[in-house]
C-alpha cells in the first residue's frame, strides 16, 4: 500500500470537521501571498502604472498629445492628461494581455508541481488534507492572487494619475459624462471584470500543474500555452475560432466606460471563462485525485 492510500482513513476522518477547510484554504492564502516571488510579481505590477504616468506626463510637459489617436485598448493613454483616473483602464489595458496573465500563469503553474518538486505534497496529503480540498485550496488561492494582482494594478495607477494629472468628472466611451464618483464605482467594477477574465487561464494552469513534479515546467508550460492562444487569437484566417479562445473578450472590460454599460461582450467573457474554468477544473481534479503522489 502506498503512503498516499494509507492517508484516505485519516484524511477521512478529519475531513469531517469543515473547520479544516477553512484552515487549509488559510494556510494556502498565507503562504502564497507571503512569497517572495509572489511579491515581486506584485511589484513588478505595481511598477507598470508608474512607469506608463511618468512617460506620459514626459512626453506631454512640452503640450503635446498622450499616446495614440482615439480607440480601444491603450488609447485611453490620449484621456490620461486630461483625467488621471483613465490611468487605471490605460494600466488595466496594457497589463491584461500579458503582464497580468503570465503572473498567475507563474502562480497557477506552481501550485502544485511546486509542491511536488519541493517534495512537500506528500506531506500535505498526510497532514491530512485530503485532495479535492487541497486542490480546491490551491484554486482559491490562485483566484484570490488574480483578484490581489488586478487590485494592484488599479491602486496603483489610481494614485499616480491623481498625483500626475487632474481628477474630475469621466468622460464615457460613449461622450456623456458621468460623476468622479460613478467615475471610481466603474473602476472597481472594470478591476473586478479583469480578475474574473483569468479565472479560465487560472484552471488551465492548475491542471497542467498536476501534470508535472516540477514546478519550473509547469510554469513554463502555462506561460508557453498564454503566449501560443494569443497568437492564435491575432491571426484574422483563424477568425472562426477566436470566439472560444479564453483571451478573446478580455478587452471587452472598455464597454463597462459606455453610458449605457454595453454588456454583451462582458456577459460572452465571463461565460467563456467559467466553461474553461469547469473543464480545466474537472480534469485536474481527475488528474489529481488519480495521481500516484510519490513527492
């Protein structure tokens, strides 16, 4: 019999107590966020919004227009000097496609090849913690880190645009303006639409996680797997597809500026990533919990 079968009894009967849950699901919150690599990743996040104000009140101290002409995505850059609350959609905009998603790529990767590279997964198991808890735990735990990361970002190019540049009423994509305060409620609304457009990517990277004992590979593997979809997704002869690629309405977040709130790609973006969360999510539990864990 091997070590991981002969934890079921004691697993089981501890799992009764759904104190235990909770206690995991803690102790996974704690230990990723307080991860030196984890806080990196949150300050090189951070640093993005810094470094997109600086260059735009640079390049504008002389009266000269920000960024590109009107448009989507980055072309908020052009409202920033006028309004430094379109620093956020600006940073939100520039970091999703690719800064955001390889940081959870990174901590979706290593949730648990890491532990099994580490030959710490066993001893979790024994512990008791039971699988479908523990992957459940690692899940969450990653979710919370996409929601913790798009915060950052938010808070951050929310205080450098009010330092930097005028705050005041926001002009819509739409051309109606609406209050600072509506203004900053539709902030927080966008933020949260970005953390739950990784909520797919966030599955895949776990389920390839428990594909591997090393956790360098698994990482590897999910950023190789965000950078080869985006690819897909920019080829216009592979248009037929791109509909159900999981990056494909994540920029669909700039029709939350509308007036009205323009939410048929938002409503397509959060069905796309909850199918690929249920898919990925399924086969790593099945992966998982059928896995011979010998580290």
């Amino acid at each position: 019999m091997s070590q991981a079968e002969a934890v079921g009894p004691v697993g089981a009967g501890r799992s009764r107590n759904p104190l235990w849950t909770f206690g995991i699901l803690r102790s996974e919150l704690t230990t990723t966020l307080r991860r030196w690599r984890t806080l990196a990743l949150l300050g090189v996040l951070a640093a993005v919004p810094v470094l997109i104000g600086t260059a735009v009140r640079i390049e504008t101290s002389d009266g000269s227009p920000a960024g590109p002409g009107e448009g989507g995505g980055p072309a908020f850059l052009s409202q920033v000097t006028n309004n430094g609350l379109f620093l956020v959609f600006a940073a939100l905009s520039v970091t999703l496609p690719v800064f955001l998603p390889m940081a959870v790529g990174v901590v979706a990767g290593d949730s648990i090849a890491g532990e099994a590279g580490a030959g710490t997964l066993r001893y979790l198991l024994v512990a008791p913690a039971g699988r479908t808890r523990l992957l459940i735990a690692k899940y969450v735990s990653t979710l919370v880190f996409c929601l913790v990361a798009t915060v950052v970002v938010a808070a951050s190019a929310l205080a450098v645009g009010a330092l930097l540049f005028p705050v005041g009423e926001v002009t819509t994509i739409s051309g109606t303006q609406i209050g600072f305060g509506e203004g900053l409620l539709r902030a927080g609304l966008i933020a949260v639409a970005v953390a739950a457009s990784l909520i797919g990517f966030a599955a895949l990277g776990l389920f390839i996680s428990t594909l591997t004992g090393s956790g360098i590979a698994a990482m590897a593997t999910t950023v190789g797997v965000l950078i080869t979809v985006q690819i897909l997704d920019s080829i216009p002869q592979l248009s037929g597809m791109h509909p159900y690629l999981f990056p494909h309405y994540w920029l669909s977040f700039a029709d939350l500026l509308r007036d009205p709130v323009y939410w048929d790609d938002v409503v397509k973006n959060l069905g796309l990533q909850g199918l690929y969360a249920a898919v990925f999510g399924s086969a790593a539990w099945a992966r998982f919990t059928a896995k011979d864990i010998t580290a």
